[in-house]
C-alpha cells in the first residue's frame, strides 16, 4: 500500500517531470509544456516551478537570438547590396570622376561594414556577460537621481533642465 503511494505522489509526478525534461531537449523548435505541480507545497512542487521557470527562460533566450540574428542579417544585407552594386559598376565606369565616386561608396560600405561588425560583437560580447551575471536589485531613485544630475550638468548649451519627483 505504501508503495502505491510513493509510486503515485513521488515517482509518478518526477517520471512526469523527467519525460517532459527530455522533450524539450530533444524538441528545441517547438514549445513542450512543463507539468505545473506548483499547487504541490513540497520539493516537487518546488521542482516542477523551477523546471517551468527554467523551460520559459530558455525558450526566450531562443526567440531573443533568433530575433538578433535575423535583425543582424538585416543590417548586413544593406552595405552589401550598395557594395556589389558598386563592385559590378566599377568596370562599366567609363572616366575616372565616375570610378573615384563608386570607389568612395565602395569604402564607405566596407567602413560601414566594419562597424556594424563591431557593434554586434560588442552587443553579443555584452550580453554574454549580462547572462553570466548574477542579478541584483537596483536602486531606482538613485539611478533616476544620478541620471538626472548628469543630465543637468551635460546640457551642452541647451536650456532644458531634467527634474524628477518621486511620490
């Protein structure tokens, strides 16, 4: 009898559990739902909110590199366009005024090139170590009360002054 109770309170819930572990690592393209034992008031239940919570973070860690890799395919796609447009041009020139604009675009596309190359690895560089940070709660008066004192003092000639009330 007691075995009957363990198998359906513990192992049942932990196969469960497992199982659906599993198809999310073997279905990364489509969402598995995690079992919700979280009414449960005991390590299981504390388990299965954990495996959701951790199931939810991962998936949108997947739609967020998704969504940066199609906008950094993006923004790629432009400078190279108007660089083989100038590259195809370049022979058909035909004096060297014409070849001296097309070889202007050409470096400034590859500049452009370069710098979109760096931004993006300084992006995916600080996001890597955003991940690897432990979170922290953050002031918000102070962080507001700092920005705005900077803001104040880098006015660069403008008369507009930043005042923030905290209610």
């Amino acid at each position: 009898m007691l075995s009957l109770l363990l198998a359906s309170t513990i192992a049942g819930p932990v196969r469960r559990l497992a199982e659906s572990a599993e198809r999310v690592r073997h279905r990364i393209q489509t969402r598995v739902e995690i079992p919700d034992f979280t009414g449960r008031r005991d390590e299981i239940g504390h388990l299965s909110g954990a495996l959701r919570d951790m199931t939810n973070a991962l998936y949108s860690r997947i739609e967020a590199i998704e969504m940066f890799a199609a906008d950094v395919a993006h923004e790629l796609k432009n400078p190279l366009t108007s660089l083989r447009s100038a590259v195809e041009t370049l022979p058909l020139a035909r004096n060297e005024n014409s070849r001296a604009r097309l070889l202007a675009v050409i470096e400034h596309d590859v500049k452009r090139l370069d710098r979109l190359i760096s931004d993006i690895s300084d992006a995916s560089r600080l996001d890597a170590e955003m991940q690897r940070q432990d979170m922290a709660p953050v002031d918000l008066r102070r962080l507001l009360t700092t920005l705005t004192s900077v803001a104040n003092e880098t006015r660069l000639g403008h008369d507009v002054a930043v005042e923030v009330r905290f209610e």
